[in-house]
C-alpha cells in the first residue's frame, strides 16, 4: 500500500523527480567516498534515488512545474547534471588536499616511489597520501559528513540552484573553484609543514655531517633516520592534524553555502527563477 502511494507520487511529478535525482546522482558520482568504484552502481543509482524522494515530498520542490519532454527538458537535464558534478567535484578538491600533503613530505621521508593505486582517490598516491585520505575519510563520518553533504548540500542546492541560475551566476561558480583550487595547495601546505620543515631539518643535518666526516656513508643511514623522524612526527601530530582536518572539511562546505548565497541573491537581483 505504501509502495504504490510512493510509486504514484513519483508517476505524478515524474520530470521534476527525474531532474532532482539526476542531481543527486551527479554528485554521487563525483563526490569523494561516494564515487568509489567497490561501491556497486545499482547501490548509488538507489541511493540518488531516495535522496531525490526525500527532496521532492518536502514541500520546497513539490510545487515544481516542469515542461513536458522534449528538447528544452534535455537541456535542463543536462543542466542538473553540471549542478551535481560541481558539488561533488568542489568537495573532491577538499579531499585532494590531504594526499596532496601526504605528496609533499613522502619523497623528502624517502618514500616518493611508494605510489599505489588508491581505491578512495581513484588515482595513484603515495602510501602517507593514502594513509591522510584513511584518517580524512574516518573524520568526515564522525563530524557527520554524509549528513551535510545531502542536507546542507543537497538539499539546500534544491533552495538556491536552477539551470537558469547557473548560467546567471557562472562568474561566481568560476570564482569559486579558482578559490578551491589555491585553497588546496594552501591546506596541503599547512598540514605538511611541521613534518615537511622538520624533514628539510634533517636532511641539513645529515649534509653537514657528510661533510664534516666523509669516511661516513651517510646515504644509507640518512633514509632510516628521515623515516624514523616522519613516523614519530607523524604519531605526536596526528592529534592536531585531526582538528586541522576537520577545520578544512568545515570550510569548505562553508564555502557551498557562501556559494548559494550568493547566487540566491543574484538570483533576487537579476530576477532570475
């Protein structure tokens, strides 16, 4: 009885429905975590799915009034589409933050050619930026990410992105991922730093000892001691580089939000609905 009272909600307003899940599955695809390919399709089709039902019985899509299918609804699919990927793809680079960190000091530790395939980034990344994306990953679930991803992000892209407002406020779509892009550097630098500098510390040491005392064979002891430092900077700076994890997945969906702010206003400015 309940199935066919949700099955003919659906049949009821099926284009808005069909637009807000093909959002949701956009952002599925791309966002990380979500986007994993051990996670089977049928599971994330399911999942864009129910996101797309629980949006649309709430009364801020349910008075959605689409055109008919046609060409213009193609268009706006293929609009929605673009929407998701961007919120996925802005919260991708959040994620790169963390590897690219581990990137920096894994070839000054000595295990710049550690590279292996990592199933969450879905590219090739060093064993330490592998390990970064673990601990980011376990921050994410417990700071109740996955909430804020479809309320706050989700959802709350439902309230203050269209088509129509997309293509009106491009500049500040452009502007934002710009900004994400020097953000991710600047977070990775920021996290890297103390094991970085501590790093570059050490191998100044070891070069002034090898100057000081040739006869010492100082390329085969200077690779255990780097990583020996790393691991032990690594285990008494994991506490605060757990807050400035968090610090950085917090702002960058501070970020969205400013994002639909924004454009909610353009949107009151220019008309545009």
């Amino acid at each position: 009885m309940i199935e066919n009272q949700i099955l003919n909600e659906i049949l009821a307003a099926a284009p808005a429905f069909l637009l807000i899940a093909v959002r949701a599955l956009a952002m599925i695809e791309v966002a990380p975590l979500l986007n994993s390919e051990s996670i089977p399709q049928v599971a994330k089709i399911s999942l864009a799915g129910f996101a797309a039902y629980a949006s649309f019985s709430s009364a801020l899509v349910s008075d959605w009034v689409i055109a008919p299918f046609g060409l213009s609804f193609v268009f706006l699919v293929i609009g929605e589409a673009i929407i998701g990927i961007i919120i996925g793809f802005f919260l991708a680079l959040v994620f790169a933050a963390f590897s690219t960190a581990g990137q920096f000091f894994s070839l000054q530790m000595g295990f710049g050619a550690s590279e292996t395939f990592d199933p969450l980034s879905q590219i090739e990344n060093p064993l330490l930026g592998q390990y970064l994306n673990i601990v980011a990953m376990l921050i994410f679930v417990t700071i109740d990410g996955f909430r804020e991803l479809f309320l706050g992000g989700f959802l709350r892209s439902l309230q203050s992105i269209n088509v129509m407002s997309l293509v009106a406020g491009r500049e500040h779509i452009v502007t934002m991922v710009m900004a994400g892009l020097s953000r991710l550097f600047l977070d990775a630098i920021i996290i890297s730093m103390p094991i970085l500098g501590s790093l570059f510390l050490v191998s100044l040491s070891t070069g002034l000892i090898s100057k000081a005392a040739p006869q010492i064979n100082i390329l085969s002891e200077g690779f255990p001691i780097s990583i020996t430092v790393a691991f032990l900077l690594i285990y008494t700076a994991l506490p605060f580089m757990t807050e400035a994890f968090s610090r950085v997945i917090g702002s960058g969906f501070e970020t969205l939000y400013t994002l639909y702010i924004r454009i909610g206003q353009r949107i009151v400015e220019g008309g545009v609905m």
